[in-house]
C-alpha cells in the first residue's frame, strides 16, 4: 500500500516541477538558486521522515 501512494506522491511532484518549471524560466538566476536550495532541502527532510 505505501509503494503505490508514495508512487502517486511522485507522480504529483513530477507534475507539479513540470509546471513549476515553466515559471521557473522566467525568474532570474537568484531566483531559481533558492526556490532549488529550498526543494533540495524539503526533498531530504522527506525522505528521512519516510
């Protein structure tokens, strides 16, 4: 059971970066750096909850 939702967790995420990607390209460098450095961040929290 955890497999298959962690699986659709994926999925939305992928979807959500794709989108959020779009809107990405438009901010500056700066930008992107942080909203990166704050995904990666978020990213291994959820992981070690896991």
């Amino acid at each position: 059971m955890s497999s298959i939702r962690k699986s659709d967790y994926l999925k939305k995420i992928f979807a959500a970066k794709k989108k959020r990607r779009k809107e990405l390209a438009r901010l500056p460098f700066s930008g992107k750096l942080k909203i990166w450095l704050s995904l990666k961040t978020f990213y291994h929290n959820g992981w070690r909850i896991r």
